[in-house]
C-alpha cells in the first residue's frame, strides 16, 4: 500500500523555520507527529495578520483534518498544554478531537521546572541557558526510570501516591542538596485536576500510528530544537536533553526506520543559537549583531530571549545533512540577507593546518577549537519577499542557495522568503 512517512528535522541550532515549513507540507498529510522535546519547542506559524506559536502540538493542528500525535518520546507539561489548547479553540481551531498523546510521553511536573533553574544556578558560570521548561529534570527521571508517563495519569487509584514519591525525592534534594524549603503537596492536587482534563486524549499511538500506515495515510514527523542541539551528537553539554535527528524521529513515534521515505532538513540562510556553547561563526562586531538580530527578528518564540547570530555555517551543516540522511532541505530566511553588500559563508574549519568540509559539533567543546574559514559571496541588494519561483530570484541569491546545496550535497527544494504563509518558492 503507498504512503509517506517523512520526517522533518532542524539542521542548526533550534528556531531554523520549522514550523512555517510543516505547516506547507501539511496539507497532503493525514498525521502529523511530534517525537521529542516539550515545550522547550517554540514553532511559529504566521497566516495573515495572526502569529501562532506552538509548543506542544504539532503544527498540523492549524489544518482542519489532520491527526495531531505527541509521540512516546515527547516530555509534556500538563499546565501549559492546556493552556495551548485553549488557546487554538478560542481562535476557532478544533483541537479535542483530533488529538492524541501516547500513554508512554512523560509528563513535566510542577518541580521539573524548579529543578531546572536550581541546576543552572548550580553551574555558576558553566550555566546551560535552557528554556526553563523543566525538559533535563524530565528527561532524568525519564532514564532513572522513576518518572510519570502520561498513561500513569488515568490511573486514578495510584496516581496521588506516585506523586507523593516523586514530590518526596525532589524535597530530599532541595532540603539536604540545595538547602532550600520543600515545595508544599498543594502541587499535586494542581497535577490531579489537570490529569483530569488531559485524560480524554490518551492513546496507543503506536496502534494508530500503524494501523494508519497500513490504510496509506501520509504521515509527517515533526522535530523540535535541531542537530546541533542532539543530546549525543550535538555541541554537549550545551545541548538539549532529546535526540532531535531523523534516528530520534523513528524512537520517539515508534515506527522502524526502513518506511521513512523521505527527511526535510530545514536550514536558516544564516545560523543563530539561544543559550550558551561554542558558535564560531558569531558575529563577533557587537554593533552589527545588534542591528542584524533586530532586523532578523531574533528573539526566542519561547522564551523572548535575544538570539546569537551569525554567518552560515557549512562543516556544521554537512555533518548535520550526514548525520540525519537528509534528502531535501527547506531553506528559510533568505530574506533577510536582501540588504547585504557581501556575504560570508564559511565553508570549511582549519585545524592545525588541516581543513575540514564536514565537523561534528562534539568536537567543538575540546581545547584545540577549529577557525572558521569564509569565502566572500556576493549580495543581491534587492527584495526576495515576492519572489513565488526561484527563477525569478536574483543571480546572487539562485548563487547562494547553490552554495548552500554543494556544501549540504542536497537540494534545496523549499525556500522561504519570509515569515507569511504564502512567502515560499517550492521547485
Ligand atoms: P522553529 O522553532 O524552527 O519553528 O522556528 P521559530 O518559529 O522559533 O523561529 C522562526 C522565526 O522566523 C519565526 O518568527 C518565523 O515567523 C520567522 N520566519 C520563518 N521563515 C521566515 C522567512 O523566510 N523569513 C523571515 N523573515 N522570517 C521567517
Ligand atoms: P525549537 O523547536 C532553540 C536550547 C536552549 C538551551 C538548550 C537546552 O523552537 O527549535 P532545554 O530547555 O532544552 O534544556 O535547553 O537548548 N533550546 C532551543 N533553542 N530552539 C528550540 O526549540 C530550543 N529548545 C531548546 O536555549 O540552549
Ligand atoms: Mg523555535
């Protein structure tokens, strides 16, 4: 039977785009599935005049019709999905019925958040700068094997005493470890009501996930954060506490890798970082990075936090395309770099006389830090924001891309002009 899983990932840090470029692909799709991360994941769609900004769902929940998933591998916050849920029904977007959350997704509870800051502050100048989601506790207690799946909720019987547990253990560390005052057991009548509400949408994803499979549904997986964020792969410890990549795609929904037919890797025309850890290509005059982040608009869609800029990186983003078996890339933002004279692309990292094409970001952390090494490309000087084909792009610009697909050894196959829905050239 014909269908189409395809799985649509982050080549950079975060914040690449992902989610103006799931909702253009959602249209054909039956499912659409989030397989890692929580609300760490800030996903903006812009429709007209209306900006929305998903965390949990998956973007294909803007299109009437399509079944939204939040995978096995996802951590879920109850308050703030709820919240976002109500968000979209009071804008007049269906969400009960078409969602489904796996019973084996972890949920982030209230002191999740709290341990996620008293760890940062712990790390003194070492800090993270994560999103203060309560992603990493989650994840911890995930592996410890001492955490509460989302399926755990409905089990009313036990449900409060398993709270209690884990409120018991937090309040051990915070007493003994960080020497601060417990958190009270009114949180867990907070977590009981939620539970309550969130009940309705607990699923056998895996089931669903295949029984749609077989009836040729066209499915579409969506990542959150990007490569160089992966907890294995990317610039650690200054990463996130999930594997984004197209190998996490396939454990966090449950489906084999062998029906993935196709992997979507978005990629910014520059790149950009929120939080701390090595980026070589960064804007290293303050003055120009500040003007530049302003007319980007790069602020976090999570946090409003300012985000690092700086040129395009290439040996980060061929290990990426590698990494995830990219087999089309979907490029966003080209239009901000419409007023620049010059551009530098860096195309390769020198080492100690040796220049590599291709870097894996692991390496970025040890002492021996690889430059980066520009070739200057020139700019197009003109707006891109009208361009609907990419024939009618300037030479400059159509030059670019180029670059951009020889380094990445693949095509470039959707391009963003800017944030709007319709602001996209497809080839
Ligand atoms: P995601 O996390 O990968 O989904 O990306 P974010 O939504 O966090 O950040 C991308 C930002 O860029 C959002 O504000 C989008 O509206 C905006 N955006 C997406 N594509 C384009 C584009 O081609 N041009 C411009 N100017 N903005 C874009
Ligand atoms: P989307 O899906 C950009 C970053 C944080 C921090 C690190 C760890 O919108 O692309 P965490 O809270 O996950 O423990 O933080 O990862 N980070 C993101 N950066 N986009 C994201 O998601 C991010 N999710 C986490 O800033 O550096
Ligand atoms: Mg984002």
């Amino acid at each position: 039977m014909a269908y189409e899983v395809a799985v649509l990932t982050g080549l950079q840090w975060g914040d690449e785009g992902k989610g103006k470029i799931v909702d253009a692909l959602s249209n054909g799709m039956d499912a659409t599935v989030r397989y890692q991360g929580g609300p760490n994941a800030g996903h903006t769609v812009v429709v007209g005049n209306v900006k929305t900004v998903l965390h949990h769902l998956p973007t294909g929940i803007l299109h009437s019709g399509v079944v939204c998933v939040i995978g096995n591998g996802v951590v879920l916050d109850p308050q703030s999905l709820l919240e976002e849920i109500r968000m979209l029904e009071q804008s007049g977007i269906e969400v009960g019925a078409r969602l489904r959350i796996s019973r084996a997704a972890h949920v982030i509870l209230p002191w999740h958040r709290e341990l996620d800051q008293l760890n940062e502050a712990a790390k003194g100048d070492s800090f993270i700068g994560t999103t203060g989601r309560g992603i990493g506790p989650t994840y911890s207690h995930k592996y410890a094997r001492t955490g509460l799946r989302f399926g755990q909720l409905a089990e009313t019987a036990t449900l409060r005493e398993r709270l209690q547990t884990q409120l018991a253990e937090v309040n051990r560390l915070l007493t003994r470890v960080h020497q601060i005052e417990p958190l009270q057991e009114d949180l867990i009548e907070q977590v009981l009501e939620q539970a309550e509400l969130l009940r309705p949408f607990s699923c056998d994803t895996f089931t669903l996930l295949h029984n749609m499979m077989r009836a040729g549904k066209n499915i579409l997986l969506e990542g959150a954060q990007g490569a160089l964020l992966d907890i294995d792969h990317g610039t650690y410890p200054y990463v996130t506490s999930s594997n984004p990549t197209s190998g996490g795609a396939c454990v966090g929904a449950g489906l084999p890798p062998g029906v993935v037919g196709r992997v979507i890797g978005v990629l910014k025309a520059y790149n950009t970082r929120v939080g701390e850890g090595p980026f070589p290509t960064e804007f290293s005059d303050v003055d120009f990075a500040r003007n530049f982040q302003e007319q980007a608009g790069e602020y976090g869609a999570t946090t409003g936090r300012l985000r690092r800029c700086g040129w395009f990186d290439g040996p980060l983003a061929r290990f990426a395309c590698r990494l995830n078996g990219t087999t089309e890339l979907a490029l966003t933002k080209l239009d901000v770099l419409d007023d620049m004279a010059e551009i530098q692309f860096c195309s390769s990292y020198r080492q100690e006389d040796t220049l590599y094409d291709c870097f894996p970001p692991s390496e970025l952390a040890g002492d021996h830090r690889p430059e980066p090494v520009y070739e200057t490309l020139p700019g197009w000087q003109s707006s891109t924001r009208a361009a609907r084909t990419f024939s009618e792009l300037p030479d400059a610009a159509r030059r670019y891309v180029a670059r951009i697909e020889e380094i990445c050894e693949t095509p470039v196959k959707l391009l963003s002009v800017g944030p709007g829905r319709e602001e996209l050239i497809r080839r």
